[in-house]
C-alpha cells in the first residue's frame, strides 16, 4: 500500500526523474521496493528503459501495476 500511494502522491516528479534515471524520488521509491544501495541505480535504469510502458497512459494505478511486473512483485 504504501508503495501505491507514494506513486500516486508523487507521480509526475517520479516521471521526470524516470525519464532522467535519477533523483529523490526514484531512489525513495527504489527503497520502498527493497532496492537499496548500488541496487538502487539498477532500479532507476529498468525504470527508464520502461519509460513509455510504464507512463504512457498517464496514470499513477497502471504505473504501480507494470513497475511491479518489472520488478517481480
């Protein structure tokens, strides 16, 4: 749940950070999926090699949903 909401209250930040491949908010994210250290940059670089994937439809619920098929959870 938690990882839901902090998509949801930070979508468009983590858009752009995704689109860039770092920043506060990917590494936050990347946390809150268990990455951490190093780990936290591989996060980061399957994100936005699924840029398009992930935010095409421009929303937060569908963008919680493919980061988890991305990320096995």
């Amino acid at each position: 749940m938690a990882r839901q909401s902090y998509i949801e209250a930070n979508y468009k930040q983590l858009a752009k950070e995704t689109a860039w491949g770092k920043g506060e908010y990917i590494n936050n994210l990347a946390y809150l999926y268990g990455y951490t250290g190093e780990k936290t940059n591989e996060f980061a670089s399957i994100l936005q090699k699924n840029y398009n994937r992930i935010f095409a439809s421009n929303d937060a619920g569908k963008a919680f949903n493919e980061i988890n098929k991305l990320t096995n959870n």
